[in-house]
C-alpha cells in the first residue's frame, strides 16, 4: 500500500512563488505525478518525475527525490487562475502490476 | 473522441435504486480506470481495465458496485441499491498505456456528480 501526505491548504499572493511539498511512502516506487483541479472541475495533468531532480515547465516545476520519499511542486509568478487543488500522486509497482494513487490535494488559495 | 466523456453529468436517485454511470475514453486509449471523489477527499481508486479485462477491481467498496468494458472502448458502472454513502462524484479516466506508463498522465473526464437522496 502507499501513503501519501500534502498540507490540505496553503495560501499565497498574486505574483509570488509558492512550494507544495508531497511525502510518501511505498515499495517498488515508480513515478511521481502533479494534478491540477479546479473546484468542480476534472483534475489535469501538471508534471511527472521517475528520476530525482528538478523538472521544470514554464511557470511550475517538480521536484523529486527517491531516497526522502518526498516531492514539492514550485509555481511562479503566481496568478489568481492558479487557485485550485493540487494532486500529488505516486505509481508503484506491486502485486504484479503498476498502480497510481492519489493523496488527498492541496487547495491553494491565490490572493491579490 | 477528443476527451473523456463521461454521462450523465448529474444523476439523482432514490435510495435502493440502480444506476448506471457510461464512460467513453479517448478513441485509442488502451487502459481506462474509475475513481470516486468524495466532498472534500482524494481521489479514490475503484478498478482499472486494460483493454476488456479487469486486472485490477481492489477498490471497488462493495459486491453492489461492478463494472464492463466493451469493444476496449466505452465502460459501464453499475450500482445497485445505491446508499447515502454512495453520493461522490465518479470520475473517469484514461491513458495510452497502462497506468500512465511511462510518463502520459492520466486524461479525467468530467465526471459525474451522484447524489443518493
């Protein structure tokens, strides 16, 4: 099984950097994935990492490391469309196959 | 299709009533997996196919919920005698591969939002 912990709220200003940090715990651990979900909405695809290190992508990046067991999802420059909640989720392969599973998101509130 | 299309969107019922909630991934989509979001929680897993067949249906809460696939493309989710505790939103999603392997993100569809009265 996995256990996967994110803060359940943060707030941030308009134009600030914001960190939100994922820690988890699983075996045979294989893939780490960022969703973005707007209040009501679908949750969408943000980033992935399987290796440790920084991914960047425009405004957001990801970062990974294996060994910690810990995850943080960096947004710039951040805009008031950019509250929602953010998933993180962890792939690990047990029981003869792959399985994804979601933490329970950050709801990020950006304020002016 | 372009997305996910999940339907209906919204579903009323009564309690001990049956429902059925329809999922039409994206055309090529290859695996396809059912979730269940709950007012303010994660995302739960409820199974996933990979083409017509259920490797994994671990998440499913109860022996009232099952699900299909057919023609590897559109998937039904049945309830039957449906409880309060049933009310969550029922998302869908798909991907190239099987679990998102090795790095495509799931695609979700809109869901649909059941509320059990």
């Amino acid at each position: 099984g996995q256990n996967i912990d994110q803060p359940t709220e943060m707030t941030a200003t308009e134009g600030a950097i914001v960190q939100i940090n994922c820690t988890y715990q699983t075996s045979g651990f294989n893939g780490l994935f960022w969703y973005q979900q707007h209040a009501g909405e679908a949750p969408t695809f943000l980033s992935y990492n399987v290796l440790d290190g920084l991914e960047e992508k425009g405004r957001f990046s990801s970062f990974l490391s294996r060994s910690k067991g810990y995850s943080y999802l960096l947004l710039k420059e951040l805009q008031m469309k950019d509250s929602a909640s953010y998933l993180c989720a962890v792939r690990d392969y047990s029981g003869g196959y792959q399985k994804v599973t979601f933490g329970i998101g950050t709801k990020l509130q950006v304020i002016p | 299709g372009a997305g996910v299309s999940q339907s209906p969107s919204n579903k009323v019922t009564e309690k001990g009533k049956d429902v059925e909630l329809r999922c039409d991934p994206i055309s090529g989509h290859t695996a396809l997996y059912w979730y269940r979001q709950s007012l303010g929680q994660g995302l739960e897993f409820l199974i996933y196919f990979q083409g017509n067949s259920a490797p994994d249906k671990s998440g499913l809460p109860s022996d009232r919920f099952s699900a299909e696939r057919t023609g590897g493309s559109v998937s039904t989710l049945t309830i039957q005698r449906t409880q309060q505790e049933d009310s969550a939103v029922y998302l869908c999603a798909s991907s190239l591969s099987p679990q998102g392997y090795p790095n495509y993100g799931y695609t979700f569809g809109s869901g649909t939002r059941l509320t059990v009265v």
